[in-house]
C-alpha cells in the first residue's frame, strides 16, 4: 500500500447508499479500511474473468491494443467502469478523456486506452476510424495528393522524389 495515489493501478469501483445509490472510483491504497463500512467494493475480478467472461470494457481495451505490460491496466478498467456505471452510460468522448487524472500508463502513453474507452461515448462514430497500420502503407502512385492510396485511406506515404525540390531549403551549419 503506497499510500500516495499516483498510478491508479489500485482503482476500485465503490457503491454507497447515502441516501442514494451511487458509484465512483477510488484508489485503494489511499482509503483505510475502516473507512469502508457499508461499502460494495468491486475490483478486477468482480467485473469479468476468463471462466465467466470478460466486460466489455475489458474487450474493447484488448481490441484496441490498450494494454502492454497490464499493469495499469486493471485501474484503468476499474475507472471507466465506475465512470460508466455512475453515469448510465451517458457520457461524451469529452467527459471521457478527462476522467483518467489518477490513472498513468507509461507504456502506451495513454492513447490506444483513452481511444479504446471513447468508444463507449454516445458521440463516438460507430463503426470508430479504422487507422491502417504502417507497415501496410504504400508509396502513393500520385504526385503530392495521394490519388493512388484509395478513397479509404487518410492518409499514406510519400517518397522524398514526391516532394517538389524547390520548397526545400537545406541549411548546412558549420562550427
């Protein structure tokens, strides 16, 4: 117990009825369990697991290659589903992406898990932007607009003789 709170790898979903029913996150290493009375606290392993399935929160962050290392994978799971049980599933790509200041991943830089939970928005493009992988890009066949990459494609590679020489300015710097 760390006592500090900084990764968010130890996030828990707490339910409390005082006087209503409510649902939010907390980091475990920073409540005593004394603190806890009345409480249904779920984690990891109350949400979905190999024998009985997985969420979909679980799911979606595997699909979307939000994971590396999984350590800071649970306490992010554990907040988007907090967040989402609290607000019905009600929620912008906005609101989502800032919900995750007591969660660090230092492996993924937080993008692929952010991109992975804004799917859950209700303005999330349905079906989400599929984003080609680099390997499977190819030189464009056009010169400077891509006409050869396809309708599909936002965007692809250009090789060093697609851009126009003269627009380049080379500065050679000498001690």
């Amino acid at each position: 117990m760390c006592k500090e709170g900084g990764c968010g790898a130890c996030v828990v979903a707490v339910t409390v009825n005082d006087p209503h029913r409510r649902t939010f996150s907390v980091n475990s290493c920073l409540v005593s369990v004394t603190s806890c009375q009345d409480w249904e606290i779920t984690t990891i392993e109350g949400i979905g697991n190999r024998a009985r399935g997985y969420h979909p929160v679980q799911r979606t962050l595997a699909e979307y290659n939000g994971t590396q290392c999984g350590y800071c994978s649970p306490g992010f799971v554990m907040s988007m589903y907090s967040l989402l049980e609290a607000n019905g599933y009600d929620l912008t790509q906005y609101e989502i992406e800032n919900s995750f200041g007591s969660n660090t991943c230092r492996c993924t830089g937080s993008r692929p898990i952010l991109d992975a939970f804004k799917s859950f928005a209700k303005d999330a493009p349905k079906p989400p932007p599929k984003i080609e992988d680099i390997e499977d890009l190819k030189i464009c066949a056009g010169k400077g607009d891509c006409k050869g990459c396809g309708k599909d494609k936002n965007w692809c590679m250009v090789s060093q003789s697609d851009v126009d020489p003269p627009r380049i300015k080379k500065i050679n710097l000498k001690d």
